[in-house]
C-alpha cells in the first residue's frame, strides 16, 4: 500500500475509533436536558436545567485538558486526550498537501456516529414503548406539564439501554485504538513538532502559544464554533421534547440524528473530492460555506423554532408552523455546518501555527470547549432565539479577525519567499 492510500486508511480507522469513542456522549448530549427533566418529576432528585449545567461543566474539564494534552496524548484522561491523542495520529499520517483531505474523511466517517446513536434510540425507544405494547414495559410517555403543555418523557427503561449502549462502544473503542496501524511518512506534520520534556514546559508552550498573533486572530473562529456545538448537540435537539406540537414524534431526535450525518457526509465528500484540485480550499472556501449554513441554520430556527422551547415545555407559537421535516432538515444543515467548520478550524490552526501544529489544535479545542461551555451554561438562562442573536454576532467577529489572519498570513508567505530569493541570490554571488 502506498503512503497516499495508507493515510486515506489511517484518517478511516482514526474516524472509526471516534464513532465508538464519542458514541455515549454524542447520544446522550442531544438528550440530557429533556432526560434530565423527567428525572426532575420526582420531588429532590434533581435541580432545574441539570442537563444543561452537568454538560458545561463537563466541557469545563474538557477546556483546561487541552491545556496539558499535547504532552500526555497517550494517557487517555478523558476528551481531551483522546481528541489530542487522535489529532496527533492524523498529523503522523497527514501532509501539508493532504491534511484538509484527511480531516474531511475523518469527519464524514465520525459522522456516522450520529447514525448509530439515531438507530439505538429508535431501538430503546420501540423496546421501551408502553406498558402494554412494549417489549421491556415502563415506556415512553407524553407527559403534560404545570402550564398544560406537553412534553416527551423518558422512562427508566430507556436510559439504561442508553447507558449499556454508551459502554459498548466505549469498549470497542479502546481495543480498536490499541490495534491501529502505523507508518513513519518522510513529509508528516508530526514532524514538525518539536518533543517536550517536562509537564511544564508543554504548558507554557501552550499558553505562549496562545499569545501568537495568528492563534489571537483565530480565537473568534474557535469560539463561534465551541456555540455550533453547543446548539448542534444540546439546545436545539431539546426544543423536540419541549414543542407541544412535536412531542408526539417520538423519533424525531433520532431522525435528527440521522439527517445530522447526511449532512457531515455530503459536505466530506465535497471537500474531499475538490482539495484534490485546490490547494488551501479548506482555508477561505470552507470557512465561507461554514458562515453560510449557520445563516440558513439561523434562519429556519428563528421562523419555525418557538422560542421558550429549549426552556422549557411550551405551547408558544412560531412565526410558522414547525414539523417534523423542518427538524430533519435543520439536521441536515447542522451536518453540513459541524462538517465545514472542523475543517476549517483544524486547517486555520495549522496554517496560524505551522512549526506546532498540535499545540495550535489543543489552542483551538481549548477556545472552542470554553465556548460550548459558555453557551451551555447560557442555554439555561436564555432561550434558543437569543443563544442564535449572540452566536451570529460572534460569527461577525470571527469574519472580521478571519480576514485580518488571511491578510497576515499572505504578507509572511511573500516574505518568505522574497527572503528565499535574497538567499539564494546571496549564495550565487558568493559562488562567483
């Protein structure tokens, strides 16, 4: 097998390993909330907006992870060593030419997680269904709240088949991470990086990192993107449970799930195909699509989407009427959106700190976990409508500070090679 095609492989079975690994908590993120608040039903089991707090504060160990990961890739302490450990085994496997390539292969492929996480809740949900027609009984009910609206309630039944599919994975994850394959390739990016002693001197390279003008630049970027996954796996999927008009769809997350993938597939395989051709298309053209499919995801929402319905159980109106379908087809765009914008964060931080490529990503997850975080805590004190308002404006930002990178970005290219010339020039002269 030839190094092009064993990177297609190693950026495959990477992905794959992250379906497994990411499965539980992909899953249970689109649910927490409503989940959460059947618990809540029972008098002192539980507080208010559990699912939203219990969430951030699992990004806020996720966000000072990044902050050690590049030095402990291999210990597998949680989220963020194994997305370290797992950026560090596609840089080992990924050239300059193909790094946008491989990442858009080992989205499109870790979106299938989605999939699997769609399936499995169809599957709880059809084993769970009713006390009469179910297969295990203690279903799945709608249930009326204090204000007479309705909402989707989870019983016990299906959160342990949650939890039992959640350990599978994790297991499957582990022995394939211990069987991956590896190959020294003389153009590899992990190259580039320079090995790190100490604990602490990993750390104050991260944190001087940080400080660099075009890791500064792309810090709004790496935000807004931190918001995408916040609304993508956790607000938006819970305003399903809490739309009078919707908790009789029962499968409506799954399905959501399900389009979410279609969505990372589509834009995988576009990105792939055309960085064969362009150089760089990951760095302007896929950053343009990702603002784009958040405006049209913005919009959709802003009309169909009551606004008090990732609040709470709500019989508010919309501007329109929202479905089913509109639902699916948000998951499509949010597909697209996740996919687009993991491109162009993973090919921006390389090319804002090429000589240290893995401190540049554990900058990137360490702004975009932070992120997620925020807008996680916020989702339990603003509705849907204004967590959108304030994504949009922190998309703005991040064009403005984008174009600022790019302008820095083709300034040091052409001193680069003006300085190649003078060089080269020099060495002629001396030669004469």
């Amino acid at each position: 097998m030839n190094d092009d095609n064993f990177m297609i492989l190693a950026a495959v079975l990477l992905g794959i390993i992250q379906i497994c690994g990411t499965f539980g908590f992909d899953m249970v993120s689109f649910l927490i909330e409503p989940i959460c608040h059947s618990v809540r039903e029972r008098p002192d089991c539980i507080i208010e907006y559990a699912g939203y707090y219990g969430t951030s504060f699992t990004d806020l160990f996720y966000t000072f992870g990044n902050l050690i990961a590049p030095s402990c890739m291999f210990c597998g302490l949680g989220f963020a060593l194994f997305y370290a450990g797992g950026g560090s085994y596609g840089l080992r496997h990924s050239t300059d030419r193909t790094l946008s390539r491989n990442q858009s292969i080992q989205c499109m492929v870790n979106s299938f997680t989605t999939v699997l996480s769609g399936i499995f809740f169809i599957f709880s949900t059809h084993m769970a269904n009713n006390g009469k027609a179910g297969i295990l009984g203690n279903g799945t009910e709608v249930f009326t709240a204090q204000n007479q609206s309705s909402y989707r309630h989870y019983s016990d039944t299906e959160v342990r088949l949650l939890s039992l599919g959640m350990s599978a994975f994790a297991l499957a994850a582990l022995i394939l991470a211990i069987l991956l394959p590896k190959r020294n390739l003389p153009e590899s990016l992990e190259k580039k990086i320079k090995n790190e002693i100490t604990l602490k001197q990993q750390i104050n390279k991260v944190l001087s990192a940080m400080k660099q003008k075009n890791l500064l630049k792309l810090a709004p970027f790496f935000l807004f993107t931190g918001s995408i996954l916040a609304l993508l796996f956790t607000i938006y999927p819970t305003t399903f449970a809490f739309t009078d008009s919707l908790v009789k769809e029962r499968n409506l997350v799954a399905y959501y799930c399900i389009a979410t993938c279609l969505g990372e597939i589509v834009v995988g395989l576009i990105f792939t195909t055309v960085s064969k051709k362009y150089h760089n298309f990951g760095l302007i053209p896929v950053f343009i699509l990702t603002c784009i499919f958040f405006v049209m995801v913005m919009v959709l929402t802003l009309i169909y989407t009551p606004a008090q319905s990732s609040l709470k159980p709500t019989k508010e109106l919309a501007i329109l009427e929202p479905s089913a379908w509109i639902g699916i087809l948000v998951g499509v765009l949010y597909g697209c959106l996740d996919g687009s914008a993991c491109n162009a964060r993973m090919v921006a931080a390389a090319k804002g700190l090429p000589e240290s490529p893995a401190i540049a990503f554990s900058v990137a997850k360490f702004y975009q976990a932070g992120s997620a975080m925020i807008f996680l805590f916020l989702g339990s004190k603003m509705n849907i409508h204004q967590i959108l308002y304030l994504s949009g404006f922190l998309m703005i930002i991040s064009i403005g500070c984008y174009i600022s990178f790019l302008r820095d970005l083709k300034v040091s290219r052409i001193g680069s090679i003006t300085e190649g010339i003078e060089k080269s020039g020099d060495e002629k002269i001396l030669s004469e």
